[in-house]
C-alpha cells in the first residue's frame, strides 16, 4: 500500500474567509484560511475538516490522500493559528463554523465529517457539541461570540491520535518534580522521573504518587494565576505572559512497561525525554494568565474532550495509533467511552502519532473512506 496519493489528480483551493468576530487585516489576510482539496473535475458530496488550536492543518498530511479517494478534504485554520496564547474558544468554533459553512454553502457538500486530528480532537468535539447543543461560554468578563450558538452541525467525527483535551494532555505530561514553577532547576528527588532510583521500572505506588502530583501541580498553577490575574487587574493591567518548563515527563515516555504499546522506549514527540524536558520548548511554555485558565487548567478550562464528547450522537470513528509516544491506548478508549452516540467504531493502526510508517496513511484513508462509505 503506497503513501503516495493515487490517481485522479488532485486540485487545491485556497480559501480566505472573514469571521463573524474578525475581520480582513489590514495587510490583507483573512482570519479563517485554509485549503480545499478535492479530485480533479469532481465536486464531492462528502467532505471532511480538520482544524486545530494552533497548528497549521491547512496541508494536513490525509487531505490529498481523501481526495484521492473521492471525498473532500477542507484544511482548515482559525485566527488562532500561530497564536496559541490568544485562544478563546467560543471565537474558535465560529471560525471552523465559517469553514463548515462553506462547504455546504459554496462546494454544495451534503455530508460533512469532523476530523478531530491530535490536539484537535477535543477542539472539533466542542464543535460538534456546541453546535447542538450550545453549552460554550465565553471567558470571565467577556461577551460570548457572536454566531457561537448558530453552528452548522456536522454528520459525523472521527477522532485520531487524538488525547482528551490540552488540560488532561498537559498534566499527564508535567514534571511532578517540579518544586518551583521560577526555578527550573528545582527538583524533589522522590519523584524525579530521570533519577534511577525510582525507576524505570516504576511502581505502582511510584506512578500513583506522580500522578497526584502531576494533578496538584496543574492546580497550585491556577490558584497563583487566579490571585495575579486579580493583583495585576487592580493594577489597570489585563494580562501578563509567564512560562510552564519540564513539560515532557509523562511515565509511559520513559518507561515502555506502563500501557505497553507498539511505541519505541525512553521516546517523545520533542525526542529523549530527558533532554527534552529541560528545554525551552513544550507545549504549555508560553501562556497567559487568561489563556492558562481558559486552554490548560483542569479546574476552569472548556478545552477538555470528555464534556462535549458526551453530547455528540452522530456516528463516530476513534482512530488509534500503536507506535504514538504521547498518546495512549487508555486516551483512545477514555475519547470512544465518552462519544454519546451508539454508531461509534474503535480501529488501531500500527504506526506513530503522524502515520509515517511505510502504508499506515494509505491505510488511515482507506478505514476512513470505508466507514463514510458504510454510512453515507
């Protein structure tokens, strides 16, 4: 099975749409952009969109691979891309809305399927969910987005590599060692993950240890962000930047006997875990205080899968990848329990969070096409 998208050709549209909350800069650019692919002289009846916090999805590695096989494939960005510690979720969704509109509208798609691709799982979940059933608010003291509670559902959602929302990922992938959020040099001893005396193999009581204070960790962050953001506003200030270090130290990374999985060991997305961790990039290293509260925090966050997973009923597909070293079995299984509906199909392929083993894209494209074939 070949990686290489097959015959017919495929044609790509650039799109640039206005929002209902922003509007064309004035260097040009729309806030919503992103590229339709579809096969060459065909006007598909079923389409999908993928989108993401902040990555760029508009070259989404499966779009030529769908087209290739009949189906639309719209990759789509928000004004958030590039731009992670802006994020306000309720402006997010209208702007996927505008990309789901146009497929209807402007392509005349009839069915549109949701691809919820890593991070993006938990944010085309809140779409779906919002869409029918309008539970997003907006953030502490600002006016929700308008047409936020005007989104066109979509017919279908396939999660893929996908993790439970940025809180969850975040906190299962946090230093619980960490003593001082100032001082990245700080450690507790008893639960450093890259001291050889407590492992690998780590114990259960080890791993129940880290876990708790993974979890106390994320919340000591948001009870300081709550008190600055108070101090700082009766300063006249309305935000301030501050950085989240050691941010790769998820146990399973290191030790490849906890969930075992097809996945290579002592491995990450950012390479060893160890180096990894001790350097400036992860994925909560730049934030604010609002955008701490409304993307990362456990307590307050909307950006969690599982509470708009639970108000999604139209069929689902959760896809899972066997060599992923940041997402697990466990988060698969957590997103397919959580699906409301009864139409909702588990699949595993043996490949890593990107599916660049020799096929496994190919193959991706193929389970896809067959269950939109199955149902629509």
């Amino acid at each position: 099975m070949s990686d290489s998208p097959s015959q017919p050709d495929v044609t790509r549209e650039f799109v640039g749409l206005d929002s209902t909350t922003a509007h064309r800069a004035g260097v040009g650019s729309h806030p919503c952009q992103g590229l339709y692919h579809r096969a060459a002289g065909h006007r598909p009846k079923v389409a999908m969109i993928a989108s993401h916090y902040q990555i760029d999805f508009s070259e989404h590695f499966l779009a030529e691979h769908m087209a290739a096989r009949g189906i639309g494939f719209l990759g789509w960005n928000t004004r958030y891309r590039g731009f992670q510690t802006s994020f306000l979720l309720d402006h997010a969704l209208v702007d996927i809305g505008v990309g789901v509109r146009w497929l209807r509208e402007v392509q005349g798609v009839e069915t549109v399927i949701l691809l919820g691709n890593s991070g993006g799982g938990s944010l085309m979940a809140a779409y779906q969910a919002n869409a029918t059933d309008h539970h997003v608010t907006p953030a502490e003291g600002m006016r929700p987005a308008t047409g936020c509670d005007d989104l066109p559902p979509a017919d279908g959602y396939v999660a893929s590599a996908a993790h439970p929302g940025r809180p969850d990922v975040l906190t299962a992938w946090m230093d619980a060692a960490v003593l001082d959020e100032n001082d990245p040099v700080a450690t507790d001893p008893t639960l450093d993950l890259f001291n050889g005396r407590n492992g690998p193999n780590f114990d259960d009581e080890f791993v129940a240890r880290y876990r708790a204070a993974q979890v106390a960790r994320n919340e000591a962050i948001t009870d300081w962000a709550e008190a600055e953001l108070d101090r700082i506003r009766a300063a006249g200030f309305t935000d301030r930047p501050f950085t989240v270090m050691r941010t790769w130290a998820d146990p399973r990374m290191v030790d490849p006997t906890l969930e075992p999985t097809n996945r290579p060991a002592n491995t990450c997305y950012a390479g060893v875990p160890v180096k990894a961790n001790r350097s400036a990039h992860g994925i909560a290293s730049a934030c604010t205080l609002r955008n701490w509260l409304g993307m990362w925090s456990l307590r307050y966050a909307q950006t969690r899968a599982e509470p708009h997973l639970a108000r999604i009923t139209c069929p689902a597909l959760v896809i899972n990848a066997l060599q992923d070293t940041g997402v697990f079995p466990s988060d698969a299984q957590r997103i397919h329990d959580a699906l409301a509906g009864t139409d909702k199909t588990p699949c595993a392929i043996d490949t890593d969070h990107y599916f660049t083993t020799p096929g496994a894209r190919a193959q991706k494209a193929d389970t896809i096409a067959a269950w939109i074939a199955a149902r629509w």
